[in-house]
C-alpha cells in the first residue's frame, strides 16, 4: 500500500529562511540515515513564503515523525507559519523524470 500526500502553507516571511534550514536538516538526516519506503519533496515557490510539501509513503508507515531533524522542523512551526497547513492526500496520475532516484 503506498499514499501520497501533499501539504501548502505560507510563513512569516521573516521564518521563510529558517524553515527552509530546517528542511535542509531533514533532507540531511533522510540521506544519512535511508530509511527507505518514502519518497519526498519540498518546493518552496517563487513568492519566497510558500512551501509545498509532497510525501510519498511505502506501506503502513509514515517515516518522517522517526525523524530528529523532522521533530525539530515541526517543533515552532506554528510560530513560523500564516494560518494552518493545508493537507490532502493526492493520487499519483503519471510522472515524467520526477521523483526518481
């Protein structure tokens, strides 16, 4: 079984460039560690505050709350972010090139 979801929100511009260090952190920790069963992407769009999140999930469980660097990103996210996240599962309808590794 695999679901992917796809999470949007805006941050204080002011925490635009530390969540995006926090990502950074989370990418690093995914490499080191390479739990396997997720693929996952961060685009942070042209307007400098908007973050789109898009997870793709092996099997029953989700990796990222495993993960130190992904406590510490959600850890004062709401003190960065305008308004909640806006979460949806999506279905996958075809890819050209992306997400591959």
């Amino acid at each position: 079984m695999s679901r992917t979801v796809v999470v949007r929100y805006e941050t204080r511009p002011e925490a635009a460039d530390d969540n995006q260090r926090l990502i950074e952190a989370v990418f690093d920790q995914l490499a080191a560690d390479d739990p396997g069963g997720l693929r996952y992407a961060v685009f942070r769009l042209a307007d400098g505050v908007t973050f789109v999140h898009v997870a793709m999930v092996e099997g029953e469980t989700d990796l990222l709350p495993r993960l130190s660097a992904f406590a510490e990103f959600q850890r004062g996210h709401r003190d960065r972010v305008i308004g909640p996240p806006v979460s949806a599962e999506a279905s996958l309808l075809g890819a050209y090139r992306f997400l591959t590794p």
